[in-house]
C-alpha cells in the first residue's frame, strides 16, 4: 500500500486515448494498474467514458468539442454514412480526415485544458503524458504549438500503441496494404515505391487538409516531417505515422514475434510486451450455459468436446460477416460446441425466419474474452489487434478475417507468427471458415506456437515496463 507522502512525490499522470472503445480498453486497463502501483492518475475520456474511467480510481477529465464522442454509437450519429463507406483503403483514408483530423483543433484545446489543471492542482510536481499511439491531439503541441497556461516546455509523453506499429519502412508495405515484410533489394524498392505513389497521389487530399489544420488551425512552428527526421528522406510516411511516432518514446504493446521485422525502427521504439489476461471481476454474470462450458473443459481428452469461440469486434458488427457462417458451417459438428459472443451488451442474434439455433451453439451478447478464451480451443474472430493479443496471452490458435479498420494488417501479424489462418477477407464463406477450423484442429502446429507465443509473452512484465518507462522520461 502506498502512503499519501510517497504518492506525493510521483508525478502527476495524465492519460490521452482516442474515443473507440477498443482504444479504451487497454489504456484504462492501464490506468487502473498505475492507480494500484500508487500514482495520481487523471484520464481525459469523452463523457460516455466517465464511468469506465472512474472504476479505475483515475481523476477523469472531459474531451471537449468535436472529439467528445464515443465508438459506434456516436460514430453512426455524427456520420450515418460511415456505414456505406467500402471497407479497405477507402474506409481507412475516411477515417484519416473525418475523425483523426478533424479531431486535432477540439483534442488540442482538451489537452491544454486538462494539462493546465494539473498545473493549478500542483505547481511543483512533475507532469508525464501517457498517449495512446493513435490520439492525434498531441501533434500540434510536438510541433510547437502554443503551450498549455502553466507550462515553459511540454512535458514528456510515452506512446502507448496497441494498434500494429504505424512505422514507414524500406522492409515493409505501407500500413493498409496487408503486404508481408520484404527486406530484398526488390523487396525494398517496391515498398519504397508504392509508399511514394500512396503519399503523393492516393493521401494528397489527406496529407493536404492535415498540413492546413495543422499550421493554419492550431498555429504549428515545425512541418510534419520534422518528426521522422533523416528517416523522412528515406521513404514516405504513412497516414498515422506522426501520431505513432511523435512522443520521447513509444512502447509496441505487443512481443516481437507479433510485428513485421523492419531494420530501420526509430531510436524511440521500444516493445513494451502484450497487456495481460484482465482479471474477472467478483460476481461477475456468467451465461446460464457456463457451467457447461466448465464441466466440459474438466473432461478426459476422448471424451471432450472442442470449443470454437466466435467473435465479432466492437465496431463493425455484421453478424453475417463472420458469426453466422461460422455457427452454419459447423452446425452439424457433433464433437464441437460453438460458443459466440456478439460483442454488445443487449444484442441479439437474428436467425432466418426458418432457422433455429444449431444444438451445439451457445450464444451470449458481451462476455470477457479471457475468461472464453480459458476453455478454447480455437478462436475465430474478425480480427483487431486486441482479439489477436488475447489470443496470444492465453495461447489459443486463431482464423482471423476482417478487411475494416486495421483489421487486414492484424490478420497478417497472426498468420506471420504462425498462431493463425489469416482469411484474407471481411465476408468469409461458411467452407472457407470450416476449413480453417478444422485445420487448426487437425494440425497440431498451430496450438503449439499459440502456447510458444504465450510463453513468449510471460515473460514481459508489461504493466512494470510501463511504469519504468515512464518514470525514466522524468530522469
């Protein structure tokens, strides 16, 4: 336990995470860890996230303005038609400048507002920012933007990405594309190349509109690139690489293994380990099929059934993208319980109207994934970068699809590590999901490097590697 008198003496933490919920999760995940290690933690959060903020014992501190929004619900709100948007690039660059963009002037000013009340709370403490890797309202204040009242420099801030690593290499495709690491001398020129014509020709508006606000808006000194530094003549940066790679250090949430190998990392790059299993709460509500799932996972091996756990993330929720199918193409499997979560609370699986649920599927609308994950034997998941580190930190086998968001990128991490089927699509086909399934199954490998990659992960103290990382900036 922490006295008052040495929690004094820590700085005074605040908190930056964009407004999707599965940005939320691990940056509160880690707040309420630092709260536990003793530190004054303040969270700035859209409103919708008082509550999750406040159950971590942070001090939560409003967004203002534009970016005062949260995940789906608001997203839809703000623009319905964000859903008629083809996933892929053309969702990704939508994404860039409705969101990541326009969000900059309000995120700015929320900043500002939150670090000047640290101030006035403690005029001798020390401030540190811990900023998730994708909050781009940090950019203009690393490009010499007025300062907070208060300030003379800006303090230190520690990138926290828990999205796949937005770094330009000459070894790897631009961030979107789903290519794999290529270090050849062909390998590298056509990565070099095609980050070129994306920059200049597919991005222009975007990087254009970003140059406008940036200067223009929230009165930046210092171009964009100065960021990268030399790095910048070397290749052409991608959509999100500023925000990734702006602070005095960014930590990868995640193990080696799990990114693409690139030999041009940025000195402020550290791997800071996958964020680990969460702990269930007490009294938590299980399903009224639980225990089954218990009972079975106790069985002998002969007499046990397999457990394909199906999920769908947080922001595009088509259940027929990938729970459907996958309930359908295993329907007749016996030996198999198939147990789905949607992934919102209140939600409901429509079947067809001459459809019944198969008798081998469980169903329930939000459940933790560690404590399903527990009694998996494959996981099958429209695939964010938080499915696939849950998979790895409780050593399941994984097929991924997914062709949103960073979902593309993700997949090719998993079948890069050797711990998944990646089904290079957004819509698989009840044979194709089968067929993955049933290769992990029968294809003892795959279980095997899930176990290896969770062995891997143990061995990061993530959670110390934050705080000492974070501490070591105030040195």
């Amino acid at each position: 336990m922490t006295s008052g008198v040495e929690t004094l003496k820590k700085p005074l933490v605040l908190v930056l995470c964009s407004p999707a919920i599965g940005h939320m999760n691990p940056m509160l995940q880690i707040a309420k860890d630092l709260v536990r290690r003793g530190h004054d933690v303040s969270f700035l959060a859209s409103e919708g996230y008082r509550e999750q903020v406040e159950r971590t014992g942070a001090f939560f501190l409003p967004h203002k303005g534009f970016i005062n929004y949260r995940s789906k619900t608001d997203l839809y709100r703000l623009f319905p038609q964000f859903a008629d948007i083809p996933r892929g690039l053309r969702q990704l660059l939508w994404i860039h400048e409705k969101l990541w963009i326009n969000s900059i002037p309000s995120a700015l000013e929320s900043i500002r507002a939150a670090l000047a009340s640290l101030r006035k709370r403690d005029l001798q403490r020390q401030v540190i920012v811990l900023c998730e890797s994708m909050y781009s309202g940090i950019l203009p204040l690393k490009l010499g933007a007025e300062l907070p009242d208060g300030y003379t420099t800006l303090p230190p801030t520690l990138g926290i990405s828990i999205m796949p690593a937005m770094w330009a290499s000459v070894d790897t495709g631009p961030f979107g594309f789903g290519l794999p690491a290529d270090d050849s001398n062909a390998g590298r020129m056509r990565n070099i190349v095609i980050a070129k014509l994306f920059a200049e020709y597919v991005c222009k508006e975007s990087f254009t509109k970003l140059g406008d606000v940036l200067q223009h808006v929230c009165g930046t000194t210092k171009p964009l690139d100065s960021i990268y530094g030399h790095h910048a003549q070397v290749i052409h940066h991608g959509l999100w690489d500023a925000s990734w790679a702006c602070h005095d250090l960014t930590l990868q949430m995640c193990i080696p293994a799990l990114e693409l190998s690139r030999s041009d990392w940025p000195s402020n790059f550290k791997f800071g380990g996958a964020l680990p299993r969460k702990e269930i709460p007490s009294g938590y509500q299980y399903p009224v099929w639980w225990d089954e799932i218990v009972a079975n996972s106790t069985m002998d091996e002969s007499d046990r059934k397999k457990v394909v756990f199906v999920a769908q993330g947080t922001v595009v929720q088509d259940y027929g993208d990938m729970i459907l199918p996958t309930i359908r193409g295993l329907a007749n499997r016996d030996d198999l319980i198939v147990m789905a979560v949607l992934g919102a609370k209140g939600a409901e699986l429509r079947l067809k109207d001459d459809e019944t649920l198969p008798l081998n599927t469980r169903v329930v609308d939000y459940f933790l994934y560690d404590a399903a994950l527990e009694h998996s034997d494959v996981f099958a998941v429209t695939g964010g970068y938080g499915a696939l580190t849950h998979g790895v930190t409780n050593g399941v086998p994984m097929v991924l699809a997914g062709d949103s968001e960073d979902k593309i990128e993700v997949s090719l991490r998993g079948e890069m590590a050797g711990c998944a089927i990646s089904l290079r699509t957004g819509k698989p086909s009840q044979d194709e999901i089968v067929k993955a399934v049933t290769a992990i199954l029968e294809n003892g490998k795959y279980r095997s490097r899930a176990q290896e990659l969770k062995r891997e992960a143990a061995k990061f103290n993530h959670m110390d590697i934050v705080e000492q990382e974070m501490l070591a900036l105030l040195k």
